[in-house]
C-alpha cells in the first residue's frame, strides 16, 4: 500500500506539471519518517529510502548474492562508528585484474541524499544485468568498478539514530564539511590527512590505494554536471575532454526530461570555478594529487528529495550514469613492459604539448596497465620510467568512443655513458610558458643542476633535480616573456640551451 500511495503521488505530481503548478506543489511535500523503508524488502524496492542497517544488509546480500562478480569491502568507519562502504563489481572482483578502475560515490553531504539511492539500484542492476544485458556485462568484464553509496552515514543518520534521514546535516558529526576537507592544489597543501577528518581520511586512503582512472562524486542542491577546476578559473589541459563527457551525461538526462538541468549557459554542465570558487573538494584533490579524472554530479534540487520521486529521478538518470562509466573503456590504453624480460614498468605516460603536470597518468607496478582518457585528436606520447631510455610514439590518433591501445617496450639503460656519444638534453615545450620539462641524454642517473639566466645575467631559477630517466619538470610561470640561457650541469658536465618564454 505504501507503494502505492507513493505511486499516486507521483502520478498527481505530473498531472500537476502539466498544469504548470509541480514546482510550487513540490515544496509543500515535506521529507519526512514516511519515506524511510519500514522494512527490509521495502528498501530493496529502490522507492523508498533504507535505514542504517538496512543499508549495511542490503550491501552485505549483494555480495552473498553475487559472489563470483561482487565483494564488499569496509575501508574505514566514521567518527560515531558507523561504517564506510564500497561495493567491488568486476568478472574477478577477488584479483587486482590489468583492467581501469572506476568509482561513485555519493552523500558525502549528509543530507544530498538522492544519490544514496541511486547508487544501490545501479549497483542492482550490474548486478543483476551481469550475463542478460551486453552493455552491463561488457562493463563488469572490462573495468573494476567501485560503489560507496554513502560516504558520509554520521551526517545522513546521527542525529536520528541511522533510522531516519529526516534531520540529516551537510557536515559530519564534528561540523566539518567534508567536500571542503581535502588537500587544496590553491594553498599548495600537500597530499596528507593531518589534522583531517576521519572519513576525510579515510576516503583519501582509498582514493590513493585504487587510484582510479575515472570517478565521480555524487550531490544534491543543484541539477548540472560540475567539471575542474573548483579551486581556480585557469583549464584543465583536458578541458575540452570534461566537457565532452559532462555534456553526453547532461544531454542523456535532458532527453528523458527537458526540464532537468536546463538553464545552464553551456547546457547542464559548468566548470566548477565559473558557477563558485570552492576550496578543498574531492573532485580538485583526485585530478590535482591523483591524477584521476573525476566530476560533481549535482543530480536534485532538493536534498531531502521525497521519496516518491525516487523512480522519476532513476529514469532520468539511469541512461546517463552507464554512459559515463562506459567513459572508462575509451581514450589510450595498453601496457609498458620491459623490452628484454617482458616485465611490467610503472613508467610516466605524457602527452607532449599538451599535459600539465596533474594531468599525466603512471602505468601500474603491477601489471604495466595504463589509461589515458582524452578528447578525439592525434597526439605525440612519451613514456619514461626511471633507468629506462625514453621513447616517444608520434601522431597516436585517438576517436570518441573507441579505445586506442599501444603495446609499448622500453630498453633498460646502462649507467655508463658511452664514450662516443656526447652528454646532451632535450628542453620542450620551447618557446614556453608555464612548465619547461627538460629531458637529458647520455647522461647517468645522479644529481644535476639547473639554472635559468636572462641575457643581462640575473639569475632566475637555481635548483638541483635528481634524475632517475624520466624527463624532469619545472614551473617557469613566473619567468618574463623573452630569451634565457638554460644551463644543465652534471659531475664534469655542463651543457647550456636557449630558452623563449612567451604568454601562452
């Protein structure tokens, strides 16, 4: 009968769209202890929001239920206790397969609660589509995927003791905002949970153990697709990839109803720092730190969205979060072995005239896998790893939608320079404007010098870099358009360059 009752409220809801009233009648619906699930079975109806404890069984029986394709792992407990979840969905959920990692999560606002829903039904469907549907199989064979509907319990359900989210709060339990909590690229803070709080923590803890290719954070107050950067107005190098995939998530949703999202300039989607400046969110700390990709799906107005709008908000959203997963099978993929043993290298993977340092992406130790999502192009990559020699792979092309995989072997490097060939380096981008990456040749590992002089001899960058292979990286942003000289100098070595620093 519950059901039911929902269903016609749901029913008079669009009746009352169609006369132009829903969003003043909208408002009168209050959230309240009706929309919780009185019992289990309810909860799993996906039309009503699940207690606590409902919640942790419901996590638990995808697991006993599914057990050849999902596992559930506890990475950490909140301040009061309560557990921090995440469901693993893959072909081998129990191996550390050579396959993109990919994670939602949501509430990390205590009382966005929309996405705490949603997650549990997509985790179902995977789940139950795994083997009848080719689009979930293909997903579940071809990536690990991670699940944590709820990121933020004691805010959801402390103050009504994990069976209601009736009076749930934005921040946790000690006040502190948690998508505000994360190291902030701004104020040049390091990647440490010092001082953080415990789901801060925690979540950062996890987020560096998977480093995933592919992410999203789920909220609620608003209806558009939120892109980096929070902290600053300066672009992602992928800029143009973001809003790509931003806007295929905005234009599914918009296709099932025109009145969601719309209004924004750019059509349901904004970078981040355009619509409000926002210092320490997780999105800035997975892209800046992690090197991952991760956007803010603001999917309700409302926070304490009523249950009977559950089923309206899963239909709209249904098609449009498989499609960003599906994001995470495409771009450059493949893997760095060693050239003589076959070994897997962790090398670092840069796309030449067009990375900034957040934005490169490592191989893994494990298994030499590497994934580089990016927009349609042709691209020149370099792939370097310490005591390996370089090398670099001209005009990669790269179509949206389809995968691009490279089999690359680097040669391991002798420490001893040959006699006949000359100590030399490689300066790139030049002219510059921001980062100069400088990548020496017949040189051993060991320490060098680098310095940087204007013409009328002041010195304006000093510094000594360790060099292990890889090309190495320093920020000349705050160098004068004009010509320098660029001295590398290594144990009875010096080899000078000229360098042109333009505005970019």
């Amino acid at each position: 009968m519950r059901i039911l009752h929902h269903r016609i409220l749901s029913f008079l809801a669009i009746v009352l769209s169609c006369a132009g009233a829903q969003g003043q009648w909208i408002q009168e619906v209050a959230f309240d202890d009706s929309d919780m699930a009185l019992d289990l079975n309810e909860a799993k109806s996906f039309q009503f929001y699940p207690t606590y404890d409902q919640y942790v069984r419901m996590m638990q029986d995808f697991t006993s239920g599914y057990p050849e394709i999902c596992r559930l792992d506890t990475f950490g407990t909140s301040e009061e206790g309560r557990l921090l979840l995440a469901l693993k969905i893959s072909d081998h959920p129990e191996l550390d397969e050579p396959e993109a990692d990919f994670f939602y999560a949501s509430t990390m606002h205590g009382n966005e609660i929309l996405g705490y829903v949603l997650l549990l039904r997509l985790a179902d469907s995977l789940l139950r589509g795994y083997g009848m549907d080719q689009e979930v199989t293909t997903l579940v064979n071809g990536l690990q995927i991670w699940i944590n509907p709820l990121a933020n319990p004691d805010g959801s359900f402390s103050a009504d003791n994990g069976l209601s989210l009736q009076h749930a709060t934005r921040s946790n339990i000690q006040g502190i905002d948690l998508n505000r909590d994360f190291p902030d690229p701004g104020k040049n803070e390091a990647d440490d949970t010092t001082g953080r709080a415990m789901e801060t923590r925690y979540m950062m803890e996890f987020l560096r153990e998977h480093r995933f290719t592919l992410s999203a954070n789920i909220h609620g107050g608003a209806e558009v697709v939120n892109y980096p950067w929070d902290h600053t107005p300066y672009l992602h190098a992928d800029d143009d990839w973001y809003r790509f995939v931003s806007g295929e998530y905005a234009d599914e949703a918009m296709a099932v109803d025109p009145d969601y999202m719309f209004g924004w300039p750019d059509g349901g989607i904004t970078n981040g720092y355009a619509w409000y400046q926002a210092l320490g969110t997780r999105q800035d700390y997975v892209n800046y730190h992690l090197g991952g990709r991760e956007v803010t799906l603001e999917l309700s107005l409302d926070y304490l969205l009523p249950a009977f709008r559950l089923e309206e908000y899963w239909n709209i959203n249904e098609r449009s979060l498989f499609n960003y997963m599906a994001q995470c099978l495409y771009g450059i993929r493949g893997s760095i072995t060693d050239l003589d043993t076959g070994d897997p290298v962790q090398a670092r993977i840069e796309v030449l005239d067009h990375d900034s340092a957040y934005s490169v992406v490592y191989s893994s130790e494990s298994h030499g896998d590497f994934y580089r999502l990016i927009k349609e192009g042709s691209y020149d990559l370099r792939f370097t790893a310490p005591g390996y020699l370089g090398d670099t792979l001209r005009d990669v092309e790269v179509i949206d939608y389809q995968a691009t995989y490279l089999d690359v072997k680097l040669k391991s490097q002798s420490s001893i320079v040959p006699r006949n060939e000359a100590p030399d380096f490689r300066l790139y981008p030049n002219p510059a404007s921001h980062i100069l990456y400088l990548e020496p040749v017949n040189l051993p590992p060991g320490a060098l010098s680098l310095s940087i002089h204007s013409l009328d001899g002041r010195t304006w960058i000093r510094k000594e870099l360790p060099w292990h292979g890889e090309a190495l990286e320093t920020d000349i942003s705050r160098l004068e358009n004009g010509l320098y000289i660029v001295r590398l100098s290594a144990p009875s070595q010096q080899i000078v360059r000229r360098l042109l620093v333009i505005d970019p």
